[in-house]
C-alpha cells in the first residue's frame, strides 16, 4: 500500500515505521512530560536556553529562524523567561528595529541544571549496552540525520580506510549478504561463500601479501574489501562492499585503489576480481580503475540467474595503482 504526499507516493509501512519509532523515543526521552529531565522547561524552551547558552546573545529574528519558530511563540516563551529572570533584551544598535536577546546569569545557572540532568539522562540510556552496540547506535543515527537533514553535504574526505577492527570482519559478512538479499533479491548461498571467503582470510591470510580494509565515515563502517593471494603473481580482490548511506563519497573507488596500491607494493604484478554484471555500480568503479573485462558466463547461483564475469588489471612499474 502507498500513501499520497506533497512529494508523491511513499510506502504506508515506512509511514508507520517512523511515526512508530518517534512516538517510542519521545517517550524514551520524556519529552511528553509537562517539563523535561525534572524541570520547569518544556522541550521547546529548553531548546531556546540551550542556543542562547551556546551561541550567546542573538538577534530575536535570528533565533526564530534557526530553530523554526512561530514568532508569536517566541515571543511568548521570551517574554516568561524575562518574568523569571532567565533572559534580558535590548534593542539592536545597529537597528533599532531589530531586539536582542541574551541569557543572565539566573538563565545560565538554568541552562546548566537542565544540561547536567540530560547528560545524565542520556548517560543512563546508553550505560547498560556494550560499547559495540553504542557505536551501532549513533552509526544509525547519524545515517538518519544524513539522509533527512537535506542541506547536509557529505565530505568525502571523512571518508577514512583502516585495518578492521574485532567484530568487523562479521559486519562484512552479515552487510554482504543483507544487502545482496535487498537489493538483488539473492538467497542465503551468498552469505554462506562471504562467509568462507572471510573465514578463509582470517585462518590462513599472510599479512604480508594479504590486506582487508574497512571505510569509517563519521564513526561508523561504511564499507569493505579484502585483498588475498590467487597465485604467486596475481592477487584477487574481494567481498568490495559499499553502503547506501556512503555511495556517492568515493568510497568504492578508494578501497579498490588502496587494494592495488597494497598488491603492487606486495610485489603482485596482476589483479583479478570476480563480479556479475547486474552489479553495475561496482563494474563501473572497475572500469575507472583500469581493469579489463577478459570473460563472461552464464551461471544460476544464489537462487538467480547471473551473468558472473572477470576482470584483471596489470600491476608493477608503467602502471599507475592508484588511478
């Protein structure tokens, strides 16, 4: 079933799911409650306090707009907290027109009340999970604050590659096979083979000439490769993963490079790579990278039928790893 928006058609179980999740977390929180963490202040008005607190004294018109208020709430939010001695206001010297609003120091002493209890609010909400589980956490997050804060542009340059870390190596495999299952509808078989292939590297793989990498972006793992022997001269680049939330970032462009960086370092004078066809985007970095189509076949693997193909690249002086 879809539902008819401003913007067109969304899914009425995504509908559901995130009236479903706001209405959990706000009661999470407290924020139904006359004031919140155990104050007079209600959400909106500790909002106001904590801009004020951090970006001292504004012009009321600006306040209004960085928070998206109606002007006559403002005004009567402004106007209780001048009666309790929490703000004063002045007119603009620059134009008289325009009032200025700033905190006291009684708005101050609030403002910190209300911040130690919801640092403590939040502390006792996250103390009793794994420290795993509190990066999984903000991880998600962030992906929602990327995805709905329209005027956020991602910076590839975030984007850092390191060596994975305890527990990684799962999330390689469980994101494979989750992904391949939502996006290409593909069965179980392919979590099993990710999981050999990952199972294989980390039971035989000489650090020497054999490299995984994990992409972080703000905190959280973003994607995925690992760089194994084939033969004495050839290395074979596997399991490249990238998340939605991170295309677009070069990130599937980055491991592949520091994988051929790394082959050719380790003295491989060739990469070969196996994929499908319908994986169109990563053919496409492939293809960036300098990598040749040099065979094709049908196969019905994975619970479709595919078109699997192979790919190599020379490696070593007169070639460039990192184009």
């Amino acid at each position: 079933m879809v539902t008819s928006t401003a913007d067109g058609l969304v899914e009425a179980q995504h509908i559901a799911a995130v009236r479903a999740f706001n209405r959990r977390y706000t009661r999470i929180i407290g924020v139904l409650q006359g004031g919140i963490v155990g104050t007079e202040h209600t959400l909106t008005e500790g909002r106001v306090l904590f801009e004020l607190a951090n970006f001292g004294a504004s012009e009321v018109v600006d306040l209004r707009l960085a928070l998206d208020l109606d002007p006559g709430y403002l005004s009567r939010i402004l106007a209780r907290f001048e009666e309790r001695g929490l703000v004063a206001r002045r007119r603009s010297e620059a134009d008289g027109r325009r009032q200025i609003v700033e905190l006291t120091d009684a708005g101050r002493a609030a403002f910190e009340i209300l911040n130690q209890r919801t640092q403590e609010q939040i502390g006792d909400l996250l103390v009793p999970h794994a420290p795993g589980v509190r990066a999984r956490l903000v991880g998600a997050m962030r992906t929602i604050e990327q995805i709905l804060d329209a005027e956020s542009e991602p910076d590839p340059a975030a984007v850092i590659l390191r060596a994975p870390r305890p527990g990684e190596h799962g999330w390689a495999i469980q994101r494979n096979a989750e992904l391949y299952v939502e996006e290409f509808g593909w069965n179980g078989e392919y979590e099993a083979l990710a999981a050999k292939i990952v199972a294989d590297w980390l039971n035989s793989h000489d650090p020497q000439r054999e490299r995984a990498w994990i992409a972080e972006y703000d905190g959280a793992p973003v994607g995925s490769v690992y760089c194994m022997r084939d033969s004495e001269t050839t290395a074979r680049l596997r399991l490249l993963l990238v998340e939605p939330s991170a295309r677009g970032l070069g990130v599937g462009s980055a491991l592949v490079d520091e994988c051929l960086r790394f082959a050719t370092e380790a003295g491989y004078t060739e990469m070969v790579l196996w994929t499908n066809s319908i994986l169109t985007s990563a053919r496409h970095i492939y293809e960036r990278a300098g990598f040749t189509l040099v065979e094709s076949n049908p196969h019905h693997s994975f619970g479709v039928d595919l078109v699997g193909q192979t790919w190599r690249r020379a490696l070593g002086p007169g070639t460039d790893p990192g184009r």
